[in-house]
C-alpha cells in the first residue's frame, strides 16, 4: 500500500490539482481510525489522499478485526500513528471522530477543514470483552459517512477537466 508522506505539506489552494487530503483523528488508534482510514482507502482510491491518527496510541482491539475482516479488510497491519502538527499540516480534511465534543483538539491549519463525526468509541460502549455491537455499529457509520464522503468528491468533480 502506497502511504502519503505527512512531512509534504498541503496547499490548500483549490487551484492545485492533487488529491485531496483526509486526515481521521481521535483520541486513541484502537477502532475508529483504523476503520475509517480502511475505508477511505477502500472507497476513495483515485479520489483522495487518506491518513489517520489518534491523540494515544493504543492496539487495535480485537474486535476491531474481527468486525472488519467481517467487512472484507484485513486491518491488523495498521500502521497507527500520534496526531502532529506535521500530520495536520499534510491534510486538507481534519475528521475529528469523537462523541465527545472537545474530547480532541487536532491543530488545523490554515485553509484546512475540521469535521466533527460524533462516532462513540465503541471499545466504552461494549458491555464486557466479547460485545461486538458497538463495534459493528461504529464500523457501519464510518463506512456510510466515508461514502457520502467521496460520492459528495465525485460530485465536484463533474465537468471538471
């Protein structure tokens, strides 16, 4: 898988024609970030740049895995990374994916856009180790919300040339 250099900085000038760049953000690396960075990749291949981070790195839960391989990704060789400054810099799109308004507080540059997707982290939402729904719903809200992502890309792209 080709990976994006976060050290190249984003233009930000809509008259540079490049690959948008998304950067998914959350405050940790054992769900959210690796489904929607899978996705993104999956869905927008040719349409856009994709990265992800958290504000703490941790393992990917199991159950991440077993959700996603159910979707047909194999995630377990997530590259998981520390939100930067650099990272941000690199990014056109900062997705925050929190439930918690100001749980995540990623530095946007100049140019760039935050969203805020309010997806609860499904490894707090389980009832003990073995509860895959949250993780199942967190996965079907990522994938629905990366769709009408890059569907709403391949719009503005029409007549352009």
């Amino acid at each position: 898988m080709n990976m994006p250099n976060p050290k190249t900085k984003g233009s930000h000038n809509p008259n540079y024609r490049r690959l948008p760049r998304i950067l998914f953000v959350s405050e940790c690396t054992g769900s959210r970030t690796a489904m929607a960075e899978f996705f993104a990749r999956d869905l927008g291949e040719g349409l856009i740049d994709v990265m992800s981070a958290g504000a703490e790195l941790t393992p990917l839960d199991p159950r991440t895995i077993e959700v996603m391989r159910e979707a047909g990704y194999d995630v377990r060789d997530y590259n998981a990374r520390v939100v930067s400054r650099d990272l941000a810099e690199w990014a056109d799109v900062i997705v925050v994916l929190c439930a918690t308004p100001g749980k995540v507080h990623p530095y946007v540059p100049e140019g760039a856009v935050r969203k805020d997707w309010p997806i609860r982290n499904p490894a707090r939402q389980a009832k003990d180790e073995r509860d895959k729904a949250p993780f199942v719903k967190a996965r079907d809200d990522i994938r629905r919300r990366i769709q009408q992502l890059v569907n709403a890309i391949k719009l503005s792209r029409i007549g352009q040339g």
